[in-house]
C-alpha cells in the first residue's frame, strides 16, 4: 500500500509542476535491465498491484543512466549484475500512467549475490508466456523486443 501512496503522489506532483511550467518540464529518465536465466526472466512482482516489471528505476540527480541500473538491480533483487546489451529506448507518451517518463532498457546477466524482495514487490523467475497480459507499464513491449532480437528506438 506504501508503494501505492508513493507512485500516486509522485504522479501528482510531476503533473503539478508540469502545470506551472506550461508543461516545459523534462520527462523523468528512468532504466531497467532484462535478465534471462533457463528461459525464465528475472522479474518484480510489484507491491502496488500493477503487475510483473522488470527490475528498474529512476535516475537519480547524480548518477548515470547505467549507474541507475546497476543500484535499482540491487536493491530489488539482491543480485549483482552486469549489462551486456542494449534492448531499446521507450518514450511513447503514455509508457507510465504515474507521469511522463522515457526508459532505457538494457539486457544483462548476474555476477552474484543473494536474492531477496524490496519494497517495491517480489523477485522471481516467470517465463515469458507466464507473464504476458501481466506486466506494467511497456515492460511487456521491452520484454518482445528482447526475445526477438529487435532494438527499440521510439
């Protein structure tokens, strides 16, 4: 329910601010990395009820959109992972329903650590026909566009 609170408030602020900016106010950036082990694909089931995600977030003041990656990977998951591949750039007007925002997919693979959930929902493993009809926002499209090889630009 506290991740609930928190996305619905972060919505309402970023739209606040794009009123009195006349809407000339940058989209937030956000990653996510895609992560493929046996088939299955590493995933959060999100806390806030909105579906499976692949593990991600926004980028903060002070680090690089690849820092960001790394940091939310393992907060959320535990792992220790590194980025092997570009799956796309995602910045369709209506990705997220919270706010406006562009995310940059990566592929990637773990180097170690021990998995565990985070506030932001539970880690686990799904093959992809498990899960579609199940993902927020365009984790769904990322997660395609990675099994088929293509690299997203839109």
């Amino acid at each position: 329910m506290k991740e609930k609170i928190k996305c619905w408030l972060a919505g309402l602020i970023f739209r606040i601010i794009a009123l009195f900016t006349l809407g000339q106010i940058s989209p937030l950036l956000g990653a996510g990395i895609i992560i493929e082990q046996d088939g299955k694909i590493l995933l959060i089931d999100r806390s806030d009820g909105l579906g499976y995600t692949v593990p991600g977030g926004i980028v903060r003041y002070r680090e690089t959109v690849e820092q960001c990656v790394l940091r939310e990977a393992h907060e959320e998951t535990g792992y220790s992972v590194k980025i092997t591949g570009l799956v796309g750039v995602y910045s369709r007007l209506d990705r997220d329903p919270r706010f406006r925002a562009v995310a940059i997919a990566y592929k990637g693979s773990i180097i170690d650590g021990s998995p565990h959930g985070s506030g932001e929902g539970e880690l686990c493993w799904h093959a992809p026909e498990e899960v579609f009809g199940h993902m927020a926002f365009d984790c769904e499209e990322m997660l395609k566009d990675y099994l088929s090889g293509q690299q997203r630009f839109s």
